[in-house]
C-alpha cells in the first residue's frame, strides 16, 4: 500500500544540527538569563502601537478592538455619532476654543532686567536697618509697608488671623471699653 509523505524542501545543503534550530531554547544563557525549557513568551508583541507604546488598546494597529476604541485618540471629541444614520455629527459647541488675552499696550517686556538685583538689595538693606532700629522683626513689620519689605513676609497662622479678624477684634475691643 502507497502513502503520500510530504518531505520538506527547505534551503539547507545539509541535514547538519546547525541548520537545524530547535523550536525553542531550552536552557540557554544569553540577553534574557536562563530560561526554563519551553517556548518564549513575548508579550511585547501584544502590546498596541508601532512601538507598543500606547498602554491603550489602538485601533490604528489591532482590527479586533470593540467598537467604541476605533475612534479613539486620547482627546474629546468635537460631536457624537447619530444613532439613526450612523454618521458623525459635529457639535460647535463641542468645538475647543483657545482664549487669549489682548496684550496691546501691554507695558512689560518678556524679560527681567539686570536692576532687579539692585532693587531687592536695596529692599533688603532698608528693611535690614529697620529691624535693628526697631529691635525686632515684629515691631520693624508694624512700621514697614509689605512692598517694601525684603524678603516678603511668609504666611503663617498669626499673619493670617490678624489679616483676617484683627481690626475687626481691635474694634470690637475699643467699643467694649467705652460702655
């Protein structure tokens, strides 16, 4: 009885084990370290994108993604699509607008001049004399205005409270000693 036996042809002059890689690498040493016996398992292929680098499923490069992904480009979309005709309908409102002010007659210039350094060293050392004049901090904040004070003052508790209810708590205080 005759039988059909498909040979393979392929290019090899030899049936040498060098032309012959196995199917996969048992136990090799190489980029990957050791690796047990069986097949490599690459899930890098899987991954979306040219370059896998998109961690989304991306129509561009998978046909088998859901349907609701093969529009999808990470930015909202200007309209939405009719459930009757199944076309894309653009909504202007949708639309992102860029709002810019109007800078005519805009007084500063888009850099920072060299006298800034002067300017805060002077600040500086009028503030500096002040606090030795007065003895403290405190007392040299009480008779300096903010913008002139150098370094500007932090914004802690105490400051807050007094911005806050201060004069209103002074006020109430004066109103109570005159009854």
């Amino acid at each position: 009885m005759a039988s059909l036996v498909k040979l393979s042809t392929r290019g090899v002059r030899s049936l040498h084990a060098t032309n012959f890689r196995s199917p996969w690498p048992f136990v090799k040493k190489g980029a990957y370290g050791q690796r047990k016996i069986g097949p490599f398992n690459y899930e890098k292929i899987k991954w979306p994108g040219q370059n896998r680098e998109f961690p989304e499923l991306s129509p561009k490069w998978h046909k088998e993604n859901p349907e609701q992904l093969h529009r999808y480009t990470g930015t909202n979309e200007e309209g939405y699509v009719d459930p009757v005709t199944g076309k894309f309908v653009v909504v202007p409102e949708m639309q992102a607008e860029l709002v810019v002010p109007n800078l005519d007659g805009f007084k500063l210039k888009p850099y920072v001049s060299y006298r800034t350094d002067v300017e805060i060293e002077k600040r500086r050392r009028i503030y500096e004399a002040k606090v030795k004049e007065k003895g403290s901090k405190a007392l040299a904040d009480l008779y300096t205005l903010e913008d002139e004070r150098w370094p500007p003052p932090k914004m802690d508790a105490e400051t807050l409270f007094e911005l806050s209810y201060g004069e209103k708590i002074r006020q109430a205080y004066k109103v109570s000693l005159t009854f």
